[in-house]
C-alpha cells in the first residue's frame, strides 16, 4: 500500500504542496500505522481525530485556509519578483541602468533609500539639474520604459530638487523618503525621515553621511554627470 512517509511540516508555504487533504493526512501516516491498522482510509481517519500522526492535527477547514495562505504568500513572492522593471534585461551595456537596476529591489523593499543626481540637457536644449528620490519614484512611476530604453530618466520640478542653470531656477520639495534642508551653509542637505540621519551630497565633502556612500557613475557619455547616494536606512531607536 503506496504511503506519504514523512512528517508534514507545521505551517508557511509547505501547506501547498499538499494537493489535497487527504494527502496532508497520508503524510502523516507513519509505516508502523499502516503495519498494524493495514487500512489507509482509517489511518487517515485517526490522523483527523488525532490519535495517530507524526505532525500537527488539523481539521480540513483549518487545512483549507493554510493551504489558501500559503498559496497567496507563494503567489505575492513571486508577483514581487516579476514586478521589477528591471528583470531579465540585459544592462551590461548600460553602466546608469545597470546601477539602477542593482539598487531596484533594496528601493522597492525600503532597505535603501537612494538619491540620484542627474546633470544633463533637457528636451530644449537647457541644461539642468537636480536630486532624484529613486524610491519614491519606483512607487510613482513605470520604469520599464526607462529599462528598455525608450526614454531617459531627468529631474523633474517634483523632485527632491531642480535647477535650470540658464536661468538660474530652482526647486525643491520633499518627499515621503526626505526632508530637504536647503538654507544651510554646507550647501544641499537632505534629512532621511526614517532614520533622520543627513545626507550631505557637497561633492567636496570627505563623506555623505553615515550609513551613506556616493557613488559616481560612468554614463557612456548619456549624461553630463550622474551620481548616486545609497543610504542604508536604519529606524532610529
């Protein structure tokens, strides 16, 4: 008589890889039970009742709304993975894109909360700058297109900061991730608000922060100046 020897596990997702109760409760059927019962369907029967089984006793509406849990935790992890813009590209060529894609899931989940800044020639021709919230606009924004290379990621007027260098305009806002500090005279500060701790993005400074690091990247000649400053966030105690 074919059996399921092994104890089940207790819970998370290994409830989906029973199809059925009934598998969940043949699981739990050990040899010895069917040596001396030598009736499959009234071990299993016992198992329900809680006589027998090397595992967790569960009736099948408990079993049903695990199996749905676990189903949905499985089905979440991989949705996650698949919602990356970046996945399954190939960015080798792509020095920015590839930086960005490297720092995608760390934004996305909130283990990082970096800031890119951007100098470069705008749609007409006007030189701009300014200090991008890569995290807040994953969330925003569709970035496939950026990925693909269907467009180019610039400043905006609403982001962390913006600057017209022709007319000498400027901008800034904060944003879910940042407070900006600008009358300081250090120059641009931005104040992280989950572990508030600054990040100095003066490039004559000997370093940006704590938890923080500035990392300059080649464009491939894409971009004036591309720099980006990953900050590790830490909840403040």
């Amino acid at each position: 008589m074919d059996s399921v020897l092994e104890e089940a596990p207790s819970g998370g997702d290994s409830f989906a890889e029973f199809a059925t109760y009934e598998d969940f409760l043949n699981s739990q059927i050990t040899a010895m039970d069917l040596y001396y019962l030598e009736d499959e369907e009234l071990a299993r029967q016992l198992v329900e009742l809680g006589y027998r089984g090397s595992g967790e006793v569960l009736k099948r509406e408990e079993f049903e709304a695990r199996k749905q849990l676990a189903e949905a935790s499985r089905l979440s992890k991989r949705s996650q993975k698949k919602s990356l813009a970046s996945a399954g590209k190939d960015l080798s060529s792509f020095p920015f894109l590839e930086a960005l894609a490297k720092r995608e899931e760390a934004n996305k989940t909130g283990k990082m909360t970096s800031i890119i800044f951007i100098r470069d020639k705008n749609a007409r021709g006007q030189e701009i700058s300014g200090y991008i919230d890569y995290a807040h606009r994953l969330k925003t924004e569709d970035f496939e297109p950026y990925f693909n290379g269907k467009k180019r990621l610039l400043p905006k007027l609403s982001d962390l900061s913006f600057y017209i260098w022709e007319s000498q305009k400027s901008t800034s806002n904060a944003s879910p991730n940042y407070q900006v500090i600008a009358d300081n005279a250090s120059g641009l500060l931005f104040k992280n608000k989950r572990d508030r701790k600054i990040v100095n993005v003066d490039p004559k400074a000997s370093r940006p922060g704590d938890n923080s690091t500035r990392v300059p990247i080649a464009s491939g000649g894409l971009y004036t100046q591309v720099v980006i400053y990953d900050h590790i966030t830490r909840r403040k105690t």
